[in-house]
C-alpha cells in the first residue's frame, strides 16, 4: 500500500491518497485543505478512486469531500455517530468564521469492525470516538490513518461539541495502544509517528498507562 499525504488549509490537516500499485485502484482518506494537490496527483498517476473514507465529520477533515466527489464519483463513507456534525458543517464553519457550503450526503455507514477493500490491499475499520461522535480510524498492513485521535506527543481536543477526554483515551488505549509497536500512525495533523513511539513517550499517555503495553 502506498500512503500519501497532503497537507492544507488554515489547520495544516492531513489528506491521505491510500494506492494499491499493483490495480491502480485507491482511496481518498480526509480531504481537506490539501484536496486540489490530492486530486491532482489522482490526475497524474491516472488512478481510479472506489472511497471517499472520513474518519470524522470536522471542518477541516471534510471541506474538500464535494471536490473529491465530484472528481471521482466516489461514494462517501461515514460513521453514523458523527453524521450530525457532518450535516452541520455549515454551522461549524461559523464557529470559526469561515463561510462554506453544505456537503454531499453520505452514501455508506462505517460499521465497525468492517474490512474496506481497493484492489489487493484493505483497511480494517476501528470505532473510536472522544475527539469527535463517530470517529473512526482505519488499519492496514502496518499502517492505520489515525484522524484526529492521538498525533506526535500529543492526543486530539476534547472541548469541541461532542468531545469528551476520558473517552479518547479509552479509544487510545483499547483501539491504537493494542496495535504492533512498529505500527505507523498517520494522523490528522503533523508527522506520522509509530505505536511504540507514542506508547513510551507521549506525555499524555504515559502517566496513566506507564508506556507499558495493552493487548
């Protein structure tokens, strides 16, 4: 699986373009402000896009879905949970005085547990709400695009609607710190970082779960 990442827009947020080389076949994770660079390169590399993946509803992981919709028809996945705050991007928008449109409605709901395919590769869907309702992270052979829940020695916010402290770091510690050490996370902002990483080092984490490991 080739990962790529595209960073944009006034939070600096991460898209992913996720390619299977051998099909040609690919998944777009979190279009953001980056999409123009994104779809670009979907563009050159003449790829052909089956998802259109989000691991949750906030304005800057979904700002550019309608340009990614409407260059590749690709159907919108999302967690039921955090439909709400996807429908309500336009008030979300407001909070941060930004002016921005309504988004395509969702085609498929995100079941946990469920395996995503795009040519020979596929990602695992991993439930793990606290950032935001219905956030989602999605896990591939020795890789898992994290959203918005753990980054680079630190964790996600907590003090938007919806976020709530103590269940992120339950998400964190049964749903990322029960992954392979070497596992590497890309996340929603920032650089990619690996499990191990975080699990001896974040100082977020570390306190409450003394680096060790969960299984």
């Amino acid at each position: 699986m080739l990962i790529e990442c595209f960073t944009g827009g006034a939070f600096a947020e991460n898209a992913y373009l996720l390619t299977c080389p051998a099909s040609g076949r690919a998944v777009i994770v979190d279009p953001g402000g980056g999409v123009d660079e994104l779809l670009a390169r979907v563009r050159q590399k003449d790829l052909s896009v089956d998802a259109i993946l989000l691991t949750h509803a906030h304005i800057d992981h979904v700002d550019g879905v309608a340009a990614a919709k409407e260059e590749t028809g690709a159907p919108i996945h999302l967690h039921r949970e955090a439909e709400s705050q996807y429908r309500g991007v336009v008030s979300q928008a407001r909070m941060f005085g930004l002016d921005m449109s309504g988004l395509p409605p969702v085609d498929e709901y995100l079941m946990e547990g469920e395996t995503l395919r795009f040519g020979e590769c596929e990602l695992t869907v991993r439930y793990a709400p606290g950032h935001a309702p219905g956030h989602v992270i999605f896990v591939g052979d020795g890789v898992a695009v994290s959203g918005d829940c753990i980054f680079s020695g630190s964790i996600g916010r907590t003090d938007l609607p919806g976020g709530d402290f103590q269940t992120l770091m339950r998400s964190i510690r049964e749903q990322i710190l029960t992954l392979p050490d070497g596992m590497v996370l890309y996340t929603g902002h920032g650089p990619e970082t690996t499990v191990g990483h975080e699990r001896a080092f974040n100082p977020f984490l570390v306190p409450q779960y003394g680096g060790s490991r969960f299984a």
